[in-house]
C-alpha cells in the first residue's frame, strides 16, 4: 500500500508523549525523522555518519544527538542538531510528532522527532560529523522483502536486529528499528 503525507499526518496527530522513562544512567538524545514528498513519493532523509564522531561512526542514521541542557525540549534538540548536521534551519520543518523512545545497547535514550520538509533545501553537511545525506523511499521500508532480522547478544540478552540494505548502504540498529516504529505507527489508522 502507498504511504502518503496524509497517512503520516493522521498516524501522528497529538502524537507527543513519550512512553519511557529517562533512567539516571542514560545519556538523553533526540532525532529527526525527516520525511520529504520526493520524486518516488514519501522519502526518508538519512546521514551517514564519519569515521570521526564518538558514537556510532561511520553508520546511517537520523540526523541528531545528545541532548543539551540549553535546549528548551527534545524537538528544540532535533531541530538544534539538524541544522548543526545539514544546515536544515529549524524553520523549514513541520513538526508533526514524536514517536516511541528507544533505548540504545550503549545507553541512549532517542526520542525521535519526526517532521516534514515540504522540500529538501541546500544541505550544508557538517564534514566532521557527516560523510553524505541521501533519500530513500519509505515504500522501500515498508515492503517486508527489503529486511532481514538477526538476533545478536548483547549484555546477556538477545535482541532483534533490523537490516535493509539499500544500493550501496546498510540501514540497521536503532535507525532501522525507529522507521519500523514510524511504519508501525502509520499502519495503525489504515488497519
């Protein structure tokens, strides 16, 4: 089934609880899910992440991170980071939600923000934390066929890992699992 802008607007109105509470040991972060009508319909922006940054190097992911204490909310944090990371000013996104917070095996909590870019404007990528930014169609994700799942150990307990792979790119982790939430939540009001 085809995901439209509409789709995504119904999934996620008045969608701005959080539903985990922060423990002392977890470092807050947030993300931006940021979601384009582009040439195949519905796209996902995504970064890939240099071998620089101190978490997570060289994978894909959302633009995003740590939490500031200046930061008035967790959406001032992803738009904060968003432009830091691809110079997307703050107010070119229409923030239409958040989605359920996912703690990381090495201790975040992300709460993902997700807002749409009417269009995608002139990136301006930070070298030191971002290596490129592309597009892919939410259709991608949301055919069953483009993922697979492994369980890795992790602490002593198995956990689930999603992977699409997509042209030359591996989406996997909290990334992948955040577009499962997002589709998760999106199916609801079709189904």
């Amino acid at each position: 089934m085809t995901i439209s802008e509409s789709d995504i607007r119904v999934a996620l109105q008045n969608a701005f609880a959080r539903k985990k509470d922060h423990q002392p040991y977890q470092k807050r972060a947030a993300v931006l899910v940021p979601v384009i009508t582009g040439t195949t319909g519905i796209e996902i922006l995504l970064t890939q992440r240099t071998d620089l940054v101190e978490h997570h190097k060289n994978q894909i992911s959302f633009p995003g991170g740590t939490v500031d204490n200046e930061d008035k909310s967790i959406i001032d944090a992803a738009l904060r980071e968003t432009e830091e990371e691809l110079g997307i000013p703050s107010d070119c996104v229409e923030i239409l939600g958040i989605i359920d917070e996912v703690t990381t095996p090495s201790h975040f909590l992300i709460t993902p923000v997700v807002g749409i870019l009417k269009s995608l404007p002139r990136l301006r990528l930070n070298q030191i934390e971002v290596q490129r930014a592309f597009t892919v169609p939410l259709a991608f994700f949301d055919n069953e066929n483009n993922m697979r799942v492994e369980y890795h150990e992790f602490e002593g307990k198995k956990r689930e890992v999603y992977f699409y792979e997509y042209e030359d790119k591996t989406i996997w982790g909290v990334t992948a699992f955040i577009i499962r939430l997002l589709l998760r939540r999106i199916a609801e009001p079709r189904y």
